[in-house]
C-alpha cells in the first residue's frame, strides 16, 4: 500500500549521505529519490509519481549538478516511474531496471494511474504534458551492471523476488538504494510481494554489509544494517506465525492477524497474499 502525505508538502532538502550521493524525499509519497554525481554524469534513483514531482525533482537535481543524467527505476510501482516521462522530456534518453520491471511498467502502467490521481491529477487521467507511461529502456538482465560516471562506479543488481519479482538494487559507495525491499517508518507494502522470498533476498543484502553501511529505503530514513536485520526478522516471524495460521484454520486465517507483528491492514494484506501464492503453487503442481 501506498501512504499519502498532502501534496502541499514541499520537497525536503537533498540529503549527502555519501561522498557525492544524496538523498531527497518527495511530496505526496513520500518518496526517497536518489542522485549519485560523478565526474561526467550524475544518476537518478527513482522519478517520482508524474510531472509536477518530477519537475521539482528535476530542479532539485538542478541544484545540485548540470551534468548529463540516466535515471533508474527499482520497480514498476507508479510512484517510482511515473516521472520518467518528464525526464525524457528533459533530454534523458537512459532508463535503467529489471527486464521483468520493464515489462511490467508496460503492462501495468496504465491501470496504476488511479494510484497517484490525488498527487499527480494530470496524470492520474493521463491527461497533459509528459503523463505517458514510459517504460524502461534499458535492462538488467541476470548479471549485474556497472555505470561510470566518470570516477565513480553504480553497480545495479536484482538479489531475488521480494516485494515485487523484480526490485533493483542501486549500490554506490558505502551506499545501497534498496527501493521499497526496506521501508522504514511503516509496514512494508505486501500487495504483490513475494514475502518467504522477500526473507531470504533481505539476508542476501544483509550479507553485503562488508560493502555497505547505509542502507537508503524506498521511504523512510536511510539505516544501518541492524534495522535491515531487524526488518529480516520481523517478517520471518510473519511468515512463518501466518502458515500455522494457514495449516490449522485454513478458512479463517485472518486469526492470525492479532499476533502478526505489522498493523492491521498490513496484516491482512500478507495473510491474502500468502493464500494466493499458495493456491498458484497448487495449481501449478496439479497442472
């Protein structure tokens, strides 16, 4: 699920969390925007829900650095890739992601439009200036990628399926931008997740702590590894208390809503989500 904020809240001021690397929190979403800045181009984390943030984005960005820009998108929920039209209309021509991630922004695009409609109106309706939906244009396949901007290094790579079968990690520096595989501040978002999954490619990152040290959510304040921990923990507790739940009241699951560790909806979400995966895996093997 996706929080909204009034959309008069104006963007917080970037935030340096590595040498040349900042952080920037969008109206509306609430939205961690990256920027890395090298020598020859600087890269974008993330574009926002449509044109009006991703214009103040892309003045923000302004502040920082002329240099050309490619931008990346962590996954193909709306309020990520929305803005890369707005991009592309100021003279970006790289769009970075997962295959997976691009196919599903084509596909999915324009049904996440109802989404962002109290934020971004125009582009809720897809009526205007820069609200197409643009997929990504270039791809992560099954090896990681690595982008010079000129002295400095961006390594981009998909450690597993979590919470979507496609999220990109942005590493650069001490500094990894997780996309929404972290949140801090609130339950994370389960509606097409792949939550077992979703454990074990957090203990993957969390393996990469030799590397990094601050770890930039999709929303939410950048943490250290302990709150990725944390975060790893909590959620095989939830997995794990929801099929016991699943095995022993298989038509009632949501019994097990009160001992689940995240809020109520969330917690719905999961156990819905849970019971659907597991109707496809017995589909699958009936089939």
């Amino acid at each position: 699920m996706i929080t909204v904020v009034p959309a008069a809240e104006n963007l917080t001021p970037w935030r340096e969390v590595g040498q040349g690397i900042y952080v920037l929190r969008t109206a509306g979403f609430r939205m961690n925007v990256g920027l890395v800045v090298g020598a020859d181009r600087a890269l974008v984390v993330d574009t926002g829900a449509g044109p009006l943030g991703a214009a103040e984005v892309f003045a923000h960005v302004r502040d920082i650095t002329g240099l050309p820009l490619i931008v990346v998108n962590t996954h193909a929920h709306a309020d990520h890739f929305f803005g890369n039209s707005y991009f592309a209309s100021r003279g970006v021509e790289e769009f970075w992601a997962t295959s997976r991630c691009s196919a599903v922004q084509a596909e999915t695009g324009e049904g996440q439009r109802t989404l962002v409609a109290a934020v971004e109106p125009a582009m809720g309706v897809g009526d205007g200036a820069q609200t197409d939906v643009l997929p990504a244009n270039r791809l992560v396949e099954g090896t990681p990628v690595d982008l010079d901007l000129g002295g400095v290094s961006v390594t981009l790579f998909h450690l597993g399926r979590g919470h979507t079968d496609h999220d990109l990690l942005v590493g650069a520096g001490n500094v990894l931008f997780t996309g929404d595989l972290v949140e801090e501040g609130a339950d994370p978002a389960f509606e097409d997740s792949f939550p077992t999954d979703w454990v074990r490619t957090l203990g993957k990152m969390v393996a990469l702590e030799d590397l990094y040290d601050v770890f930039v959510p999709g929303h939410g304040d950048p943490v250290a590894v302990a709150e990725v921990i944390t975060q790893m923990n909590k959620m095989r507790s939830a997995v794990r208390v929801t099929r016991l739940a699943m095995d022993e009241a298989s038509l009632d699951v949501t019994k097990a809503i009160p001992i689940l560790p995240y809020g109520p909806e969330q917690s719905r979400v999961l156990l819905i989500r849970l019971r659907t995966l597991a109707h496809w895996k017995w589909l699958t093997r009936k089939h």
